[in-house]
C-alpha cells in the first residue's frame, strides 16, 4: 500500500492583506469585499523575491525523515496547476533534485489535473514505487508554486485568491506512516477551456460543483469501506468557505469536520492545500493514531479528486 512517509510545508514569512495582494489587477471593490466577507479570504502569503526554486529547498528543509535517505529517493516530482511554474528557461524541479544530491533520480512535472494534480502525484508515485518493487525506495513530491504573473495571481478570479504557500511529500510503498486506503478522481471534459467559460457554462459549471464534489468524497468513501461518520476531518483545497458550505450541506456534513482554518491567513495555495492542513491537523494531535482522514481538492479543467487515508 502507498504510504505517506513525511510531509513537511513552507509557508513565506511575509503575508499581504488581500487588498493588497489583488491591487492593480483589473478587480473591483466590490469583488475584493466578496472574497472577505463571503469567500473568507483575509491574507496570504507571498515571497516576491524568492524563486521557486529557492522556496522548494526551504521546504525540503524541513523533511527531517529525508536526511541519510537520499540515495532512496528513486522519483522526484513537481505536481503543478499551472503548466509553466516559472519562466523560460529555468527549470525548478531539476534546479531542486541537483541542490539536494538526487541525481539518480527520474525527475519529472505531472499536470493536467491543475490544483488536484497534488493527489494525482501521491498515487502516481506509489503505483511507480509499487511496480519497482523496492520496499526502501521513496519518491519526493512537491506542491505549491509562485504567483509571479498577473494570471497566476487571479488564476480563479470569481473563486479563490492564489498564495505561495509549499508541501514536499515523501512517499513508499509499506511502513508505519500514514497509509492510502482510496483515491477517486472525475474529469468533466466539457469545462476544459477554465477559466476561460461563457456565462453559459460558468452556470453550468456552478450548479454541477457540489453534486460532482459529493459524488467522488462519497465515491472515495465507499471504496473504502467506511461511512462519512469514520471520518475525522476533510482537508481541503483552499477555495472558499462558500463553496465548502454547499458541500456540507450535500451530504450532511458538519463543517466543523472540514479543516478551513488556514484558509483566511494563507489563500489558495495551487496544489499544497490538502497537505498544509494535514500538517495542522496531525502536529496539533487533532488527527490521532487510528483515525481516517480525506484529502480532497477540485482541478479548472474540471477535475474532482478525494483520497482517503489513515493515520
């Protein structure tokens, strides 16, 4: 089974109100207070004079598990939303595996699935890892990129503001850790042009988001073998609390059980979300030994994922 090793998170030390953050972008008053008052965006966290690059290895820095281990690492992994991270010709991921010693390792971007293609890396790597067959191999995951163009920043304008918050994830095949029970993922091809719709569509689009949403969570659940009531929290991309309450009230849900706290202080942060709150949850003891947990993140393009894991 494919298990979580470690994750560890970064998240910039500078944080910007969110008129700040959306000043000069073409965006109104009026939808700048939407985002405070109904989305539950408050700040975020940018780093304008850091590189990608620069911002993976702090990351990494933090993957205490990773140290002594390097010569396991057989995949290293960038999972984007966007399918250019940085500009022409820099090539972060490579730029990464290089500084920390990996260059053993098959190094490549995975996309497509947009800000749910973080959950497609974790299965990815542990279908990859299984059919190596190493049971000491690890491939290294990582989530989160830069707001450094005008369209980066307002990538999901009517939805969420982008902040530059990263995850690097460890995964292998067995051990102690955290532990993958399911994974569903639902593409609805005909949103493929997001966030370029029509009104048409964009309506379209917003009457099939809870339905869509509940049906992989559910789907994901029942994979599993397990009921909504075994599971402790849902961590969620960072879209917004509206959205998030719609789902809730799909399936029942209490939204205390979905982990929204970091969204006001820390924005939408790509593909990072789900991992970000992991580490909340698991290092304030709120996710204990035992308990299942769903991760849980929705791709432009349009792309439903949910994995079920234990911890």
């Amino acid at each position: 089974m494919t298990h979580l090793e470690a994750v560890a998170t970064y998240l910039p030390p500078e944080s910007v109100s969110i008129d700040e953050a959306l000043a000069g972008l073409d965006i109104s008053e009026t939808q700048i207070r939407l985002f405070q008052r109904f989305y539950g965006f408050s700040r975020i966290r940018r780093e304008p004079k850091a590189r990608l690059a620069d911002q993976m290895l702090s990351t990494a820095a933090g993957l205490t598990e990773l140290h002594g281990r390097e010569k396991d690492v057989r995949y290293v992994v960038q999972a984007l939303t966007l399918p250019v991270a940085a500009p022409y010709p820099s090539n972060p991921v490579h730029d990464v595996r290089r500084a920390l010693g990996l260059d053993h390792a098959v190094t490549f971007c995975l996309t497509q699935h947009a800000c749910a293609t973080g959950l497609l890396a974790v299965d990815v790597c542990g279908k990859l890892l299984a059919a190596d067959g190493d049971p000491n191999a690890l491939a290294l995951i990582f989530t989160g990129e830069k707001a450094y163009t005008a369209y980066s920043q307002k990538f999901i304008i009517d939805t969420a503001v982008m902040g530059e918050g990263m995850a690097a994830i460890l995964v292998r095949q067995g051990g102690d850790h955290d532990e993958v029970i399911s994974y569903v993922t639902r593409t609805h091809g005909q949103f493929n042009q997001a966030p370029w719709l029509t009104h048409e569509q964009a309506r379209e689009f917003d009457q099939l988001y809870p339905e869509a949403l509940a049906e992989v969570m559910l789907a994901a659940i029942e994979q599993a073998g397990l009921t909504l009531a075994d599971i402790t929290f849902v961590l969620p991309h960072h879209v917004n609390h509206n959205s998030w309450k719609r789902l809730s009230k799909r399936i029942e849900l209490p939204m205390d059980r979905i982990f929204l706290e970091n969204l006001p202080e820390v924005g939408h942060c790509f593909c990072a979300d789900p991992f970000i709150n992991y580490l909340s949850v698991s290092e304030t003891g709120r996710l204990r030994p035992g308990e299942y947990y769903m991760m849980v993140s929705v791709g432009l393009g349009a792309t439903f994922s949910a994995m079920v894991l234990r911890h």
